[in-house]
C-alpha cells in the first residue's frame, strides 16, 4: 500500500473480540477501511473502499460467512 503512513493509522479491535490476538483489527483512512491480522500488526494491509466495507460487514452479520 503507498502513500499511507500506518504508524498514524488506529487500527481497532471489534468489541466482539475475547482480548486475545485471533481477530482482525480494522481503520479508517480518508474513504478507505484498511484491515490487518492482529496476529501480525506489521504485515499486509488489506484496503477496502467504504461501498465494499458496508457490503462485506452486512454479509458477516448476515452469518454469510460463517463456517
């Protein structure tokens, strides 16, 4: 990802998550969500438009995706 500085970015943890590291944290930047593996904070970003992000939150609540 260029042109993001990711030690000014927040990332957060959802409140869903039992404090340990098995979860996903998620950011905001400009109109893009970006969302890391909390596992590895220092590796790959994946950056979602803010369309895309709706989408993909209302199918996880929907239970889309659940195994």
């Amino acid at each position: 990802m260029t042109g993001i500085d990711l030690g000014q970015v927040v990332f957060r943890k959802s409140s869903y998550s039992d404090g340990g590291n098995g979860c996903v944290e998620a950011a905001t930047f400009g109109s893009r969500r970006l969302v890391r593996d909390s596992k590895n904070p220092d590796g790959d970003v994946l950056t979602l438009e803010r369309d895309v992000w709706v989408a993909l939150v209302s199918q996880i609540k929907r239970g889309t995706f659940d195994l």
